[in-house]
C-alpha cells in the first residue's frame, strides 16, 4: 500500500482525498505535508549540496551541546515562561 492510498483509506471523504494531510498527524503536522514541502523547496539541489546542508546542521546540532532532549527550566529561574498565558 503506497502513502497515498492509505491516505485516502483513513479519510474517506471525496474532498479529504485532496487533502494534504492524513488522519493519523492532521494539518499542523503531517511527515507527508513537510516531505512534500521539503522536495518543493529543495528538490532540484544535487548530492554534494544536500551533504553539504546536512553537515552544516549536524555542525549547528553539536555545537549546541548534542543534546536531543535539553534540560527543563527551573520554574521561577531564567528562563521560566510559567507566568505567560495562552494566546499571550
């Protein structure tokens, strides 16, 4: 089963089966969206450049420390957002 029939399985609607977007992530985040945003953006770069781009972020990644999941911030301490509200 190829991505896109599974997305007009799960959202069998006729107008869902325009939809970009499946109903396993919905609108705000779908791996299908941003593959598709990605390949628009970037599909015409060769090998060399998409190494090229990858090493730059891998570069950004380790001298950010490396860390995939970064410490939270003790509330009241710098750093700390708990007194902002929502839609703030």
């Amino acid at each position: 089963m190829t991505a896109e029939e599974f997305h007009d399985e799960t959202l069998p609607a006729e107008p869902a089966k325009t939809a970009h977007f499946c109903s396993m992530c919905g609108p705000k985040f779908c791996s299908m969206r941003i593959s598709q945003d990605i390949r628009d953006q970037f599909g015409g770069l060769s090998e060399q450049q998409i190494v090229a781009g990858m090493d730059r972020k891998s570069a950004e990644f380790k001298k950010a420390g490396g860390k995939v999941y970064l410490p939270s911030p003790i509330l009241g301490g710098p750093g700390d957002r708990s007194d902002l509200t929502v839609g703030s």
